[in-house]
C-alpha cells in the first residue's frame, strides 16, 4: 500500500473557539478526593476545565463516518479490524481494504498513521467561564419511575465557554487533489468544518438529554506547504475548500 507519510507536501492548521451552546460536561472518571463536589467530576488540567482532544477527534470521526456511509462509500470502523474476518484476510487484501476507507485513510487504523490530529482545547484564558451543579434522580429503568433514595449530583460548564480548538491535517491539499480518495476526504473535512460551524457537534456526557453542544466560532484555516525551498502559508475559507 502507498503511503505519504515520508515526506510533508501541505499541512493545514485549523483553529477557532470552541464555544458550547448547551451546559457541558465532559467526567474523569470516579473520584477518590473527598473534597471533589461530586463523585464524578469534570475533567480539569490545574484546575481549569478543557475538552481532550480524544474527544473531539472520537465524534468528528463518528460523524465522518456516518456520512461516508451515507455516500455508499466503503467504511472500515476501529473494530472492523480486530475481527477475526478481517485477521484472515491477507496482509494485501487488508491494505486494499484500508485504502478505500476514507475514514481510516483520514483519521488512521492499525495499519496506517492518522493525517487528523485534534489537540486539547482548553478553556481561553479570557472566557469567563461558570461552573454549576445540578442534583438529578435516578430512573427505576423496570418501572419507569423515580429510583427511591438515589438522588446525585453532578457538575457541568454553563453555556457559552470559550475553548481554544486546534486541529492540523497532513498532506491534504484542501484546495483541491488529483487523487479520487483524497478528492473524498476534501468533501468529508468539508462536512465536518461545515457542521461544526452551523450545527454542532455533540460532546462529553448526558448528550441524550441535550448536553454538550458545541460550535466553531472565529474559524481560521492556514495551509503551508514549501514551494521552492521556502515555507508559504496561505488562508483558506470553508467556501473555498474543493472549489
């Protein structure tokens, strides 16, 4: 299988605000710290909340996966490969089958590097952020009513934080390629930028109960590439990407 990752043609850098519409709460896991407000609390890096950039690169990959599908495209999911289907298949044969997942040639698979990466988006230093809790009760799923006795609480970011988002794509000319697969990838980034900016995506916990929205404000796309032994940067907009 042909791979670029020997070289850097073009290297896009994505950045804006992550602002989110509805309260945002994304947990660390159960706590032991008796001086946590809940026993599940937000995740924080010294003390001031971020969103992992995991996260961000999980739903963007689920909805770009989702809409490659759409498409009738070829779609390899992350468990696809640990199926004993796809084990016996050829070194060969599962290079192929890599190749024509838009989705594994963007955001990676266990046979070829990832061209997305997402960085953590922490809060901007001028965001004035607030933190809030909300005592929920538990649902006796059997009997559809409240689960006596089990009232808990939990800790979210009120709507309209600001969090710093950065992303960079490798060797993907956003202006336009040659290439059929990578002319795929273009029209799927494209969706992705597009729905951030409008619509939103989903993150962190609760989302079923309208939680975690967030959108893209003040985007700006930088694509560098070297031209002549010399580094050129250019300024690319959502409506110009695949012109």
């Amino acid at each position: 299988m042909e791979y670029d990752f020997d070289r850097i043609d073009v290297i896009t850098t994505i950045t804006g605000k992550l602002v989110n519409e509805t309260p945002l709460r994304i947990g660390k896991g159960k706590s032991q710290n008796f001086t946590d407000v809940t026993d599940n609390p937000i995740i924080t890096r010294d003390g001031k909340p971020f969103i992992p950039g995991s996260s961000i690169k999980g739903a963007l990959r689920s909805l770009a996966e989702a809409y490659a599908a759409s498409k009738g495209w070829k779609v390899i999911y992350p468990y696809d490969e640990t199926s004993d289907e796809f084990k016996n298949l050829s070194d060969e044969e599962k290079d192929e089958e890599i190749k024509e997942s838009i989705t594994s040639m963007l955001f990676g698979s266990q046979r070829a590097a990832s061209r997305i990466y997402v960085f953590d988006a922490m809060i901007n230093p001028k965001s004035n952020y607030k933190k809030n809790l909300r005592t929920m009760i538990s649902i006796n799923r059997v009997f559809g009513s409240q689960q006596v006795g089990n009232l808990y609480t939990l800790d979210f970011i009120e709507p309209g934080a600001e969090f710093d988002f950065r992303m960079d794509i490798y060797n993907i000319d956003l202006r336009g390629e040659e290439d059929e697969g990578k002319k795929k990838a273009i029209e799927v980034i494209t969706f992705l930028l597009k729905t951030l900016t409008k619509e939103g995506i989903m993150l962190g916990n609760r989302k079923s109960t309208g939680f975690g929205l967030v959108k893209l404000k003040n985007i700006e796309i930088i694509s560098k590439r070297i031209t002549n032994g010399e580094l050129v940067e250019e300024r690319v907009t959502i409506e110009g990407i695949n012109r």
